[in-house]
C-alpha cells in the first residue's frame, strides 16, 4: 500500500539492502536509514521510486532524536521493521577501550529508541512486524574473533527482542530476529580491506560452515522478509538461526 512502508535501519548496504531488494520486487515501499549518503543514494538509485533515504549517524543522539521526531510527525503507517545496523571490529578482552565498548552501546541506544518510535507508529496504526539482525556471536564465543562487546550487544538485542514481542503482541506488533554467522557484507571492512572481504571470509570461514560456505545478503534477507510477512503471522519472540548450521555443530 502507497500509505505503508518497511523502515530499514542500516539499509544502505549488506543484508538490510537485500531485505530492500526483495521487498521492493514484490512491490513494497522502503525506507532506508544509513550513515553515508553516498551509499543511500546508490542504494535509493538501484530500488528506484519505492524508496526513500534518511541520512542519519546512530551513534549522534542528535540525529537520532530529529529521526524519531521525523516518525512521530510522519502519518506514513510504518508496517515493518529491520534493525539491520551494525559494527564489528574483533578485538581481545584485555585489550578493549571505552571507546569500543561505546560504540556498540551507541547502536544498542539508537535501536532501542528508534524501535519505540515505531512501536508506537504500529500500535496506532494496527500493528506491524519488527525483525532485529542479531548474531550468532552472541551465543557462541569464537577463538578467531575475540568480541566480548560486540556479541553483549548482541545478545542484548536478542533478549530485547523477546521482551518486545511478549509487550507489544497485544497491539498487534510482532518482533523476530535472525541471528546470522559469517555473511559476506561491507561490515567485516572495520578489520579487513574492503576489496579483499570476499576472498578473505570466503577462503578462511567456508569450512566453518556445516553446509560448506558463508553466507549471502540475500540469504539472511529471505529470512528477514519471510519474519516480516503474513506467512510468518503466529511467529514472535523467536531468535532464528540463519548461519549454515554453525550452531547446530556448537551444541
């Protein structure tokens, strides 16, 4: 419908743009919410009229607040949800900064507002369906990457994705998230050159895999759209795994 649209938060690029993608191809509006403006116009220029952009730094309360304001005023019917924004820069325990430690907190604080605001907006409007990209990280420590702050915020976004989805199912509102292992996205250039993410996960993480590869945007964006649909209706409070069965050979 012309009046509704799918709010991606971290829409920009990885799997919140295939999520995009594939909503946009069945014919939904999209709203995408990046930090680079380039990267939100190549991506509103790919998905053509059914979306629009919303440059904003989650880690820039400022920002973030004038966000929640532009959905509080907007009557647009904010139907879905995708909390797809993140940051991962591996770094041992003993080595970890204030710093780093606040700039996984930052993203957890513009989520966890950001999704009241919208909240809101579907409880007023009937409902809707909320899916957060959590992380296998957060249920499973891995030698090769050390990430005590990232995977406590993770797992933060996992518990409030269960907490969500027992208040808001009387409104209407249902609330997912998918928890993926290695996909092949811009968000491993915190660590690795950006030219080199694709020979480098594909090379030193396939085997990692129970099913023999990494995964794909669009991978995770089938299950994030399928969560978002009417197919999914009597699903919420779930925390899927979408990670080539790494957790089903952890366990």
């Amino acid at each position: 419908m012309a009046d509704t649209t799918t709010l991606i938060i971290g829409g920009s690029s990885g799997m919140g743009l295939a999520a995009a993608q594939q909503i946009v191809a069945k014919g939904g509006h999209v709203t995408l919410v990046g930090s680079s403006a380039d990267k939100l116009n190549a991506a509103r220029a790919g998905l053509g009229a059914l979306a629009d952009i919303h440059q904003v730094d989650l880690r820039n309360t400022d920002q973030v607040d004038g966000l929640i304001e532009h959905i509080k005023e907007n009557n647009r019917h904010i139907q879905g949800l995708i909390n797809a924004a993140g940051t991962f820069s591996p770094k041992p325990f003993l080595e970890h900064t204030s710093e780093d430690y606040e700039s996984y907190m930052d993203l957890n604080r513009a989520t966890f507002f950001i999704t009241q605001a919208i909240a809101e907006n579907m409880k007023a409007n009937g409902g809707g369906s909320i899916v957060n990209i959590g992380s296998m990280w957060a249920k499973q420590a891995v030698r090769a990457t050390p990430s005590s702050a990232y995977s406590m915020a993770k797992a933060g976004l996992h518990s409030l994705t269960q907490h969500l989805a027992l208040e808001l199912a009387p409104h209407g509102i249902r609330v997912n998230a998918v928890s993926p292992a290695v996909v092949v996205t811009p968000i491993y250039g915190a660590f690795i050159e950006p030219d080199k993410i694709e020979e480098t996960l594909t090379g030193g993480f396939d085997a990692f895999h129970p099913i023999g590869r990494v995964g794909r945007p669009e991978d995770v964006a089938s299950t994030i759209t399928h969560l978002l649909s009417e197919d999914a209706s009597w699903v919420t409070g779930a925390v899927w795994d979408v990670d080539g069965g790494v957790m089903a050979g952890l366990v």
